[in-house]
C-alpha cells in the first residue's frame, strides 16, 4: 500500500468524527464547530490509522513552520522574486497580511490541535492484550504531536487560545488565550512521569512506508515509522525551556542524549582547510554527512510528487531550480553572512612528536580575497553555495532565467526536520546555562561534553549543579569518555606564521581526531578546543571580577551565534531569538527586567538582518532599521503584539 493511499485513509479515519470547518473555530461569530459524537477508539486499528492521519496534517504545516522560523529572525532576506506572501512577512506589517497568505493560516495547527484533542479524549487507555495497553503508546504519541503544534502555534502568534478537548459546539468560544509561557506550563501538566519509562520500551513503530515500485521503474521513498514520531524526553525538555524551567530542561534533553544505555555523542564531522595556507579546503564531512538521510532524529515525512499529496515547496523557495526559471526566492542575510565571517578559524599545530608545545594558527585576512562564504565559520560555505550562470546568445528566452544560481544543500524535499542532534545539544547548553552551570554550558560549544571535558570544570560550578531551585541536576555530568581514533601524520618543515613573524619549523600537515565528541563551534570554525580567542567572553569593565550574572549573559551571546552558524535556515532562529530574550528578562541588569522579554535582544538582531556589519572592530548593529528597531522594542520588556501574527478573530474584531 503507498504511503499516500495509508494518510488518505488515515485521515478519513480522524475526520469521522465531524470536522466541518475549523476555520470558522477562530472567528468570533462562528456558527460552525466539531459535533461530540460520543465515539470511542477503541481499536488498536483505530489508533494506528489516526496518529497516521495527524502525521497527514503535519504535512500541511511543514513548510510553513520552517518559512515563519526564519523569515522573522535576523538570517534570510527576501530577493527580487519573492512571492507577495513572502514579502508581506518579511515587512513585519502582521496586521496587514491578507486572508489568503498561505503561511498565515492557523487553522491548519488547530486541525492537528484538534484532531490530538479528540484522540486523547477518547481512546481507550486501559484496553489490554498480552498484558499490555496497546493503545497508551499513541495516547501518548499525541500529546506529544499536540504540545508541539501548541508550542510553534504560540510561536508563530502570541497569545492562542488553549484547548485540551475537542471543540464543539459548546466549548467553541472559551480556549483561554495563552502565551507560550504558560502554555508550556499548561501542557507539562499532562505529562506522567510514568509514560517516559513506558514509551521507552513501547513507543509506536508501524516499520516501514513507503518504498513503492512505481510504473515508471522508480520507488517512493521509505521511512522507517519510529522516525516520524517526537522522542518524550525532547518535547518534555523544550516544554520546560519554554516554562523557564531549567533544571528539568536539561535533565531531559541530557537523558535523552546521554541517559541509561544511550550515547548520542557529536561526532566528528566538520569542514576544514586542510593546509596552512587556507587555499585548500578539501575536507567537508559537514553537510552530506549532517544533513543527509541519517542526521535526523524526527522529521515530517513529505510526498516526492503533487499526485502522491502534499509537498514541500522549500527547494524552489531556496534554491534556483527549473521549476522557479532560477529565481530563488528567499537567501542568506548580511546578518548570516556577518556572524560566519566574524569567526576565526584556528589551525591547530604541533611542533613535533617529543614536544608537545601547541600553538594556535588563524586565517590570516578574512576580508582578502578568499569567497565571502569562507571566510571565518566554513558551515556557511558548505550549506549554500552561490555560482553565475551564462547562457549562449542564441538561447531563447534566456532573458526568462535569473544568472545567479543559489544552492541550499540543508534542504531535503522529501523530510522536514523536527530535531537532529546539533539542536538537542544547542538546547542542552541553554538549558544548563541558565542552571546557573555557564562552563558546562560552553563546554558543549569549545570542547564537546565527554567525561575529559568534565573533569577540568571548576568545583565551585560542579557543586552549584546539585541545586538548582531545588533540584539536584549533577547527573547531567554523566558522558562517556571520547573515544579517539588514530589519523595519519606527515611531517615536513614548513614556513608558519605567528605574530606577524615566519619561522621555519618541523611540523605537520595534521588534524586533531576528537573520535566520537567535538564541540559544535569546531563543525566550521577548526580545532575550537585550542583555541584561546574562543572563550566566554566577558567585559570586566576596568577589572571588575565578573559575576555569575556576567558569565552566563555571556555565554548566551556566543550560544545564539552558534545557533545561527549550525541551524541556519531550519526554522528555529525566531524561536531561539525570542526564547533567549525570555531568558535574559529574569536577570536584574537587564532592560527587560521583571517582564516577559528582553525586548532589545530580539530587536536589535532582527533589525540589523540587512545592515549588519562584517568588519570584527566595528560594532555589529552600529547600522539597523531604525523604524523596524522600535516596533520590536516596544516598552522593552512586555509582550510585545509586533513580534507575531494575527490570529483571525484578532482581525475580525479591529475590522
């Protein structure tokens, strides 16, 4: 059976229940709601077909999710052939986005929303065969699916109306509008601590979709089941990064990482130069590796042709294709650019074998003539690439064709990520962060988080981990050991530089093998952990000794760079700037202070996407959007209407 021809049937299946219109749910007046048919799932066929059907739904937000991620954060800038429904995003001027932008619609979330809703209310838990409760897996499934269409809804719009039932006609106008805050606060509620164990060893697996031969000789794609659903311990730890609980949040995402019988490690994939002279990069084991079919953790599964259902449009968005005459629609910011190039790639060298002196080696001119795209951070470089394209004079209609020719090899048609591992790892960091545990936090960016790693963390931080409001959180120090493999070294005299000085020396053309654990900031930027100009940069204000306070606003400085060189245009930079900015309200030197954001932290970076400056000695937001600056200040701290969306019953009542 085709993968298409099982969601077909599957959503069927969930919209049994009478579903006319969940449009009309947001519109004040509506006359239109789900009718409560009483009905019971009480069938293991039952279950399996909706959890399909909602993965059905997942399809149509996919796109959107990403697209709304990236295009109100501070890393991608509309080109010349932008579709209108782009352009009106990109102008912030939310309020004025037509009924018909195809991003723009929230009834799609609530129809995943929804349908969760109904499942959870009405399938039979305690229905048992071979001592087991057949059906708790996807009962617990769909919460997951339904925290996390909550959480990108509220992302996406502010404040949304919550409800934890199916609507009908008589719960309809009484969600309670929450901020993502207290969603997150809201849905932990629902969550047993028993269901982590039993999803553990029963979480849903229907083998493999897909995989079809097709007339034409080819076959669709296959996915393995157990990939399109979201692990517990991850949609917990984002639930609580959201809650502001922190302790929590990194003792999910660490057990999910690193817990009992698990080692999800780094990796030591990476893009380098390969000599000296940075004129030889001929190592990338980022992107194919990352990025290709076994980086993922969980994804949403997309139809590889309109026939089959829904697609992604992402390729043509990003990419010059034939489909789109080579327009590209959305590219990197002067803010990517500027964050990649403001990175100092380190070398790192040996004098020889008896002597263990280490010295650090840097591109030497970041504004020489090396391509923009490698200068500094190469993960910008190996994920875009940019070329022209020249057509013979006596191509017709050549004129039709952009020359500029934009590859984004992040992209894969066929299966939207939800996680991967770079991003559980990015979010463990902020988790312990804000634990109060700044060194284990940039451990994870410099060095990767092994047992070495460990060992060199001060006492002081250590100790502070076995309370955190209450919660000892030491456990988050349990990692493997880094595993080492060997690597080939060939040993010459070579004229080095350092200081501004050559020197001939006996060294070697040599990379540092980490084996199993790296740090993420050495995915582009070299041999990060011998690097002594990457460390946790704080102002000592004329000898200050700076405060824990100091340190971990800090390390959020270089922790949402990271996010920005490692997850670039994925759909995570609006919720990671804005997540942060909640962050940095709580300390006491902040604007922001006491409220629900630090509103300059988000405003100032997303102002400064078109304007910001490459140069490392010239302040990077000294040029912004002024105008688009205020909006997104607002009163500096409350939530602030301009970062988000307009639901339709918002609009409603101001027309």
């Amino acid at each position: 059976m085709k993968l298409k021809t099982i969601f077909s049937i599957a959503l069927a299946t969930t919209l049994v229940a009478g579903v006319t219109s969940c449009e009309d749910i947001l519109k004040v007046d509506s006359k239109t709601y789900m009718f409560d048919y009483q009905n019971t799932l009480d069938s293991p066929v039952d279950t399996v077909y909706s959890v399909l059907g909602v993965i059905k739904n997942l399809q149509k937000i996919a796109d959107r999710t990403v697209i709304l991620g990236e295009i109100r954060g501070d890393l991608v800038t509309i080109s010349d052939h932008a579709s209108e429904d782009l352009r009106e995003l990109y102008s912030y001027d939310f309020g004025s986005v037509k009924s018909t932008n195809k991003y723009d619609q929230a009834v799609d979330y609530y129809a995943i929303i929804n349908n969760c809703n109904f499942f959870i209310n009405k399938v039979d838990t305690t229905f048992t065969r071979n001592q087991k409760q057949v059906m708790k897996g996807e009962y617990i499934t769909m919460l997951c699916y339904r925290a996390w269409a909550y959480l990108q809804l509220a992302q996406i719009y502010g404040q949304v109306p919550y409800f934890d039932k199916p609507i009908t006609g008589d719960n309809a106008a009484s969600g309670v509008k929450m901020n993502i805050k207290d969603l997150a606060k809201t849905l932990l509620l629902d969550f047993k601590d028993e269901f982590i164990s039993y999803y553990d060893r029963y979480q849903p697996n229907y083998g493999k979709l897909g995989g079809e031969t097709l007339g034409d000789g080819s076959k669709t794609t296959q996915h393995e089941s157990k990939d399109l659903f979201i692990p517990i311990r991850l949609i917990l730890g984002d639930l609580c990064l959201w809650a502001e609980d922190y302790a929590h949040a990194a003792l999910y995402y660490h057990d999910f990482l690193a817990g009992d019988n698990r080692a999800v490690t780094t990796g030591n994939n990476t893009v380098m130069w390969l000599t000296y002279d940075f004129l030889n990069m001929g190592s990338d084991r980022y992107v194919g590796t990352i990025f290709g079919n076994n980086g993922h953790i969980t994804y949403i599964p997309m139809e590889a042709d309109k026939y089959s259902g829904e697609v992604s449009d992402l390729e043509n968005i990003f990419c010059s294709t034939e489909d789109n005459y080579y327009w590209y629609q959305l590219t990197r910011s002067k803010a990517a650019t500027a964050i990649s190039v403001r990175q100092n790639y380190c070398y790192h060298a040996k004098r020889n074998p008896s002597n263990r002196f280490e010295w650090p080696e840097y591109i030497p001119d970041k504004n020489a003539e090396e391509e923009i795209l490698y200068r500094g951070d190469l993960r910008l470089g190996s994920v875009m690439e940019n070329s022209e394209v020249y057509y013979d004079d006596d191509d017709n209609n050549s004129s039709n064709y952009g020359t500029d020719y934009q590859t984004l090899n992040k992209i894969n048609s066929e299966k939207i990520w939800l996680y991967r591992k770079d991003v559980v790892y990015l979010r463990l960091a902020e988790a312990l962060n804000r634990c109060g545990l700044p060194q284990t936090a940039f451990a994870v960016l410099k060095s990767g988080l092994c047992e070495e790693t460990i060992d060199s963390l001060s006492q002081v931080e250590k100790t502070r981990a076995t309370n955190v409001d209450g919660v000892d959180i030491s456990a988050v120090y349990s990692f493997p050991r880094r595993s080492f493999q060997k690597s080939s070294i060939t040993w010459n005299y070579q004229t080095l530089r350092t200081g501004g000085s050559t020197q001939e020396v006996y060294c070697a053309e040599w990379n540092t093998s980490f084996g199993n654990t790296i740090g993420i900031h050495s995915r582009g930027c070299g041999d990060a952990e011998f690097d002594p100009n990457y460390t946790i940069p704080v102002d000592t204000l004329g000898g200050r000794v700076p405060t824990l306070e100091d340190s971990i606003r800090a390390v959020e400085l270089r922790l949402i760079d990271e996010m920005a060189l490692e997850t670039c245009f994925e759909g995570y930079r609006f919720g990671d700037l804005m997540r942060i900015a909640m962050h940095r309200a709580a300390d006491p030197s902040s604007p922001g202070y006491g409220g629900f954001a630090e509103n300059d932290f988000l405003a100032r970076r997303v102002a400064a996407r078109d304007k910001a400056v490459m140069d490392d000695n010239v302040d990077f937001y000294r040029d912004m959007d002024t105008e688009l600056y205020t909006k997104l200040l607002g009163d500096g701290k409350s939530l602030n209407k301009a970062w988000f969306l307009v639901l339709p019953d918002e609009k409603q009542a101001t027309e």
